[in-house]
C-alpha cells in the first residue's frame, strides 16, 4: 500500500501492477481510482483493471492433456498417485490452471478416483516445492507411478530435485506453467521427467504492456481481458520454439549433500 501512495503523490499517469495476494487487489485498485489513475493488472486481476497474462485455464489444460498422452505411452494409462503443487494466495482465477490440468489429465485417462488425488502447497517456490515432494515421496515408498501438476515452473523444479535425492525420478512424470528458461533446459535433456510446460511468453510481456498502456492513454479502446496465447513446450517442439536455447549447457538441478529436513 505504502507503493500505491507513492505512486498517486508522484502523479502517475498509469500504472502496471502485479500482486501474488488477491485480498490486495480491491484496496489497491481503490486508491487508484480514487486518484483517477488507470490500472493494467498484470496475471493476478483485479475488478475495474485491464488484465493482461495468463489464460489460466487453457493453459493448464494444455499441460493436463500432454501429460496424459505421456501416461497412456510410457505408463499403459495407469497412474498411482496425482499430486498438485499449488498457490492458494494466487485466489480462484490462477488457480484455474490446476483445475485445467486435472481436467485435461481426466479427458485423456478418465475420472480419476479421490483418494489418488492430493493438493498441496506449493509456496510458489522452488524450495518449499522440494521439501514438501521430499516428505511425500518418503511416505510413498511402494508408490512409482505419481503424476505432478504444478503451478509453476519453480514448482516443477522443486519436485524433480526431490526424486533426484532420493534416486526416485523415474517414479515421477512433471509438467510445468512457465516454460522459463531453466525448464527448458531441463525439458531438452532426455534423462529429465519434466516432459514439458506451458509457455507464458515472459519475455513478450514488456512490449505487450507498453502497447496496451499506450492504448488507455491515448483514449483507445482495449478489451477489458488480454490473454496470451499459450502453446505446452515439450522434448518434440522446443527448437521451434526457442531455438536460441539449442548451443546452452543442459541445466542439471543441484543436489544438496544434506538431508532435507
């Protein structure tokens, strides 16, 4: 908040906003429109901005099927356990995309039975993701089929640094929301089982936002929703896609000598 008031006495004249915390969103837009200061709310929305980011849904759902087409070939269709790493701070609408990865798993496999279901926090970071796979994984000993849905690639990360401490990476198939350049460089080397993520495009955004800003300044028109066009980045598209990535070294998660605790 202390931001926002810094923002409104310096007499802005848009702002570009992003908050992981959507309780935020109502105060903050409200003291923008107080001041009469136009707001684009990047990935998180808030009621009365312009959004821009992410089609959450689609593009879990993009994830969910692809990583159901991998469990119908390397698995035979049978999955032992689905575990979620989410965001529960993110609210209802990012948490859209876990609900479309589950349905796009669903579409391809079936209705999958409660029980073989579980959501966990993923505290929107690499670590917390680690140590809670890690826990899971050690009370899951006989367990070698578990499907991961993620909420980010930090979180895709995390898990796969788990099963690499306790020697259980092939128990684990992992995809990821993000496509950032370190998922990449994991899902190009063969030995990883993170098969891929759904690309968000970070590196578009600046422009986008720029072009969108400028549109509300100058009086024009803009939808009141701008999504991005997701495509899930897999072993089979990557050098489409991001060719420039093919001359860097395969990125090989580091594996603490430590226990975890």
């Amino acid at each position: 908040m202390r931001v926002a008031d810094e923002l409104i006495a310096a007499g802005v004249h848009l702002v570009i906003e992003y908050h992981l915390d959507e309780h935020a969103g109502p105060q903050l837009m409200d003291k923008f429109q107080r001041a009469g200061i136009p707001v684009i709310a990047v990935d998180i929305p808030i009621v009365g901005a312009t959004f821009f980011g992410v089609d959450n849904y689609r593009a879990g759902h993009l994830a969910g099927l692809a990583l159901g087409e991998w469990i119908l070939r390397h698995w035979q269709g049978h999955v032992e356990q689905v575990i979620m790493l989410e965001e529960p701070r993110a609210g209802k609408l990012p948490a859209a995309r876990m609900q479309g990865q589950l349905d796009g798993l669903q579409k391809i496999l079936g209705p999958l039975p409660a029980e073989r279901i579980r959501s966990i926090n993923c505290g929107n970071n690499c670590r917390m993701s680690e140590a809670q796979i890690y826990r899971l994984l050690q009370e899951m000993p006989s367990v070698h089929r578990i499907a991961v849905l993620c909420f980010n690639d930090e979180a895709a990360l995390g898990a796969v640094r788990a099963a690499r401490k306790l020697g259980r990476e092939e128990d684990l198939v992992v995809v990821g929301q993000g496509a950032d350049r370190q998922v990449r460089q994991e899902i190009r080397n063969p030995q990883s089982r993170i098969i891929g993520s759904t690309a968000y495009w970070p590196e578009r955004y600046g422009p986008k936002l720029i072009e969108i800003a400028g549109k509300i300044l100058a009086g024009q028109p803009v939808p009141p929703a701008i999504f991005n066009e997701h495509v899930f980045i897999s072993r089979d598209n990557i050098n489409l896609y991001y060719p420039q990535d093919v001359d860097s070294a395969v990125y090989e998660l580091p594996i603490a000598q430590e226990e975890m605790p």
